[in-house]
C-alpha cells in the first residue's frame, strides 16, 4: 500500500534521513520507532508531502507520489495526524470535525468519528482548547477519519496523556484496522502500547533504518534497545 524507497531528506545542508525504506502492507498497523530526533517525524512529514524529499521514492497504491503536494496525497488517502495534534482551539469539537469536509464533497456528518471515539459526543459543543491531552488526540484522529483514508498516519498519539485515555485510544486504534480495515504507520515511544497494536516494526537511529520485520523476526529487545534511554 505505502512503500518508501531508498529515500534522502535534508533541511538545508543538514540531511536527515538516509536511504530510507519501509513498507506498509494493506490492513496493518506498522510502528515505527527510535529515540528523539532520529527523523520519524521528517519520515511522517515527507510521506504527506509537507517536507520534499532529496532522493528516492514514497509509493502510495502502486503510484509514484514523491513530487504530489500534500494536499493531492490527502485526497488518494492518506490521513496525517501530526504530533502535537494541531486541532483548532478556538472551535467547537463539532467544528474541528467539520474542518475536514470542507472542500470535500462529502456531507458534514461527524458521525463516523463519534462511531469510533463515543466520548466525543458529549464534547461536541465545547471549544477544542478546553479539551485534555487525550480528549485532543480523540478529536485529531476522529478528524482524520472523517477524510475515509485508506492510510493513517498517527505521530506519537500517546505523548503527555493520562492513561486511562491510551487504552481507548488502543482500542479505537484496534477498530479502525479491523472494521474500516485502514492500514496504520504509527510512530511510538510508549513501547507496551507499540508492542500490543504492531504488527511490525521499523526501528530507527540517526536517520537510518537499523531494524525492520514482524515482531517474532526481530531480535529479542531489539525495540527496547533503540528507545530513548
Ligand atoms: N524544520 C526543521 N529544520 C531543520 N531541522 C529540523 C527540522 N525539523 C527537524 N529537524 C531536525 O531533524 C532531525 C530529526 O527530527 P525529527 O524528524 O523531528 O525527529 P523525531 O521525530 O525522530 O524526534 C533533528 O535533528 C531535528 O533537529
Ligand atoms: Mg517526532
């Protein structure tokens, strides 16, 4: 479905990512890993086309998408949760979900992101500043699923929320592979919640890829070895 191919990225004369590759394969949810400022995020950013890759190739169903602006790559399917989040504070929940249809022809029916995050539908008419970390990533990702993507892409979803909120947002995680049968690229540093939804990894070091397969191929502690210490 995704396939990243030998792929350089460089902010000015500082390159980042070297001969990247790793693929996601329809349906599956793919963790990528590494410690802070190996170059996930820069993977995530040239993957949806807001950074413009050096070298290589990023192939999305078979169509070479390295030279698409974002905006062309959201629209064949791919669906970008950034770090951080970046809801709108100053709108209501209900508007933040609206913003993903504009400029869509579909309905404005939020429906489908309450189907998966429930607890957002008492939150529906409050201002999206309000919200807790956690309330913040339901409405990210219901937001991003509004768009139908095939692809979801989810940038540490777990950072700096409570824990009772990671397990709904594991779950949600869980349905959205199984029933909207979307593939996942995840990037993760809470390594249990890695371990419980991936059904392979992509470890990376000073922005190069060092390990990559399904769980039972890697090496015992691989993972844990390449997390931040
Ligand atoms: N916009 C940018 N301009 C210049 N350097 C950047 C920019 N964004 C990230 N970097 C640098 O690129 C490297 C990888 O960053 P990033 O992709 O955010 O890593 P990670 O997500 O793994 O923590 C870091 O050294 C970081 O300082
Ligand atoms: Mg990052």
């Amino acid at each position: 479905m995704l396939a990243v191919e030998a792929l350089d990225v460089a902010y000015g004369e500082s390159q980042v990512l070297w001969g990247v590759d790793l693929a996601v394969p329809p349906g599956q949810v793919v963790c990528l890993m590494g410690r802070n400022g190996v170059g996930k995020t820069t993977l995530l950013k040239s993957v949806m086309g807001v950074v413009r890759a050096r070298g290589g190739h990023v192939r999305f169903e078979g169509a070479d998408i390295t030279r698409w602006p974002a905006d062309r790559r959201a629209r064949a399917g791919i669906g970008y949760v950034p770090q951080g989040r970046e809801i709108f504070p100053h709108l209501t929940v209900a508007e933040n979900l609206r913003m993903a249809l504009i400029g869509t022809r579909r309905s404005a029916d939020v429906r489908p992101a309450l189907d998966v995050f429930p607890a957002l539908e008492r939150l529906l008419g409050r201002k999206g500043g309000v919200l807790s970390g956690g309330e913040q990533q339901m409405l990210a990702i219901g937001r991003a699923l509004l768009t139908r993507p095939k692809l979801l892409i989810l940038d540490e979803p777990t950072e700096g929320i409570q824990p009772s909120i990671v397990t709904e947002i594991e779950d949600a995680i869980r349905r959205i592979k199984r029933e909207l049968g979307v593939a996942v690229l995840l990037v993760e540093q809470y390594l249990a919640f890695a371990e419980r939804l991936a059904d392979a990894f992509v470890i990376m070091a000073k922005g190069a890829v060092v390990a990559a397969g399904p769980p039972q191929d890697l090496p015992p502690d691989t993972v844990r070895r390449h997390l931040s210490v």
